[in-house]
C-alpha cells in the first residue's frame, strides 16, 4: 500500500511525511508534481500510480484566507475542482481517499448558531452557509467529495501550526524578539493544533482504516484564544506573558471574517476508535520547548 500526499509541500503534508511509521510508503506530491486543477493531469497520473489499496491524503489546497475574498476562482478551482478530481480518481480505482477540511466550513456567529456559542462542533452542525469565500470553498469541496466518492473521510481541523516561519506560533516567536507589546485577539476561541500531532492521528486512521465514509473533527484538546495561545509562546519561551495585550477582532479588520468560535469536538474522532489528540498545551510544550 502507497500513501500519495497531495499539498505535501504544505504544513500538514510536511508533518506526514516526518511522522510517517516505519514502513509505509509515503510519497508527497508538490502542486508541481500534480496540479490537482487540472481534471486531465489527475486522471492521467491515477492511471499511471494509484492501485486499488492505496491511500490519497488530501493536504492540496487555497489556503490563504484573505486573498481568498477577491479571488473566488482561483480558490473554487482547489478547493473544490481540485477535490472533486481526487474523488473522482479515489473511487474509479477504489484507493482511499482522507480528505483535510476546516473549521471554517460552520456558520459562525452569523446565523443559525448564536455568537455565544459554547458547545463544539459535530461534524452534522454545518448550516450551509459559512461567511468566507474559503469557507464557501472548503465547505462545497466537502460535498464534492461525498458526492464522487461516498466512502471518503472528511477530516476537519484547525488552528494548525508547526512554530515555524510565516505560522501563528512562529509569528510571535518572532514579534516577541522585535517587539515589548503584543496585541492580540481574544475574542476568537478555539483549539490551537501541532501539526505533527495531527500527523499521528491521520496515520492511525489510516492504520486502522478507521472512518470510511465518515466526517471526523481532529484537533489537539482544550480551547483558547489567539490571545491566549500568544501569552503561552511567551511563557514556553521564558518570556513575560504580560507583553501580550488582549484586543478585538473588530480592532484588526481582515478581508475574510474569522470564526468567532472554531472548538471542534472530538467525539466524532474517538467514536471511530481513534485516540485523542494531546492537550494543546501539553502539545505546544512539545513544539517549543526541544
Ligand atoms: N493551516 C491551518 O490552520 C488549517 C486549519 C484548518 C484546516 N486546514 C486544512 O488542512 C489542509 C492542509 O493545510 P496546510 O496548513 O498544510 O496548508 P498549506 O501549508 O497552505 O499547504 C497547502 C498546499 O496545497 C498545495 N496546493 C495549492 N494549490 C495546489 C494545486 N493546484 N495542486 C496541488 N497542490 C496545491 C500547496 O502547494 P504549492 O505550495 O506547491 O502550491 C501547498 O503546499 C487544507 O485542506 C486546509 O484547508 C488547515
């Protein structure tokens, strides 16, 4: 059996490859090896590599956000296209298809969830209507999935990061070292989510072969705010956590909303015989602290 990575140059693509058990074939696939846009290159190169066994992790997305809002295509043509090409692909050869997705695919506080939501997500709690163009995307790529290859697994996740450059963690690795204050939002709340503890979890349904044709949240344990999981760095850093200061979303407006509340719960993860993933403090220590 072949493990096939799309986005494998990407953060959780990169965690699957470095976390990999021994004796699994893991084989990444940058948007140069497979662009997964284009319908003919994913038919011609499930033809030429995949078999009836083996397994696609779908990591190949749009994933920056923002940008996302005024380039709906360009989004739409990963996040969906690219997805239902896979699934398409997955099913005619009968290889296994785990599919990554968001907690950007619920509702948010718009409607029909109350802001002050406080019980996590089930994977059933999407309302149709995310408030981002990413969103909108990740949440159609979903059902594109579903639609071509009904035993795929949705994975949904969030928050993730590995602390190097250009993530949450590293970013505050970095303004501590640049900056005396930091404000940060606390008005977010959410479960913040290692990379590589993601990685584990995804080899171990895939172990097990656990979840087919089921949709699975996996995030590390516990909740916190941006603003919180900032104040942690600092202090796993030997830092003083006071330097960071609490703000609102409203004071850093961005082109694409952010969930106000993004907890996914695990019961659909452990349902399906899967361990949980760590406390994402426990896992944060595991990140920083070498
Ligand atoms: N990061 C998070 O906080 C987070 C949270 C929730 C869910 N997720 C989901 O988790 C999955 C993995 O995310 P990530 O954090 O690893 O994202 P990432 O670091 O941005 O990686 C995404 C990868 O997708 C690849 N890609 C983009 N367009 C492609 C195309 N046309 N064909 C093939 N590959 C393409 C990119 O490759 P190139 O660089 O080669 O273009 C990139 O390596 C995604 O489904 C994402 O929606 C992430």
């Amino acid at each position: 059996m072949r493990v096939y990575v799309t986005g494998g140059a990407g953060q959780v693509g990169r965690a699957l490859a470095a976390t990999g058990p021994d004796g699994m074939a893991c084989v990444g696939l940058s948007s140069a090896d497979l662009d997964v846009t284009d319908a003919d290159a994913v038919r011609r190169w499930s033809r030429e590599h995949l078999a009836g066994g083996d397994v696609i992790v779908n990591c190949a997305a749009y994933t920056r956000v923002d940008d996302a809002e005024s380039d709906a295509a360009a989004a739409t043509a990963v996040n969906v296209d690219g997805a239902a090409h896979l699934a398409e692909a997955s099913a005619a050869i009968g290889a296994r298809l785990v599919h990554l997705s968001t907690d950007y695919v619920f509702d948010g506080p718009a409607a029909p969830r109350p802001p002050d939501r406080t019980a996590p997500y089930e994977p059933d709690d999407v309302g149709g209507d995310p408030p981002s163009v990413y969103g909108r995307t990740k949440l159609a790529g979903e059902r594109a999935v579903r639609a071509h290859d009904p035993a795929a697994t949705i994975v949904r996740t969030a928050w993730v990061y590995t602390g190097g450059d250009g993530d949450f963690v590293g970013t505050m690795r970095r303004l501590a070292a640049e900056r005396d204050v930091l404000t940060v939002v606390d008005d977010q709340l959410g479960s913040p989510t290692y990379a590589p503890d993601l990685a584990r979890g995804l080899w171990q349904l895939i172990e097990q072969d656990a979840g087919r044709g089921a949709v699975l949240h996996a995030t590390n344990a516990g909740q916190t705010t941006w603003y919180g999981l900032a104040r942690e760095v600092l202090a796993l850093d030997g830092l003083d956590p006071d330097r960071v200061r609490p703000c609102t979303t409203a004071d850093f407006p961005r082109p694409a909303p952010r969930p106000a509340y993004s907890v996914l719960s695990p019961r659909s993860w452990t349902g399906a015989g899967l361990a949980p993933l760590p406390d994402w403090r426990d896992a944060l220590r595991a990140a920083l602290v070498r």
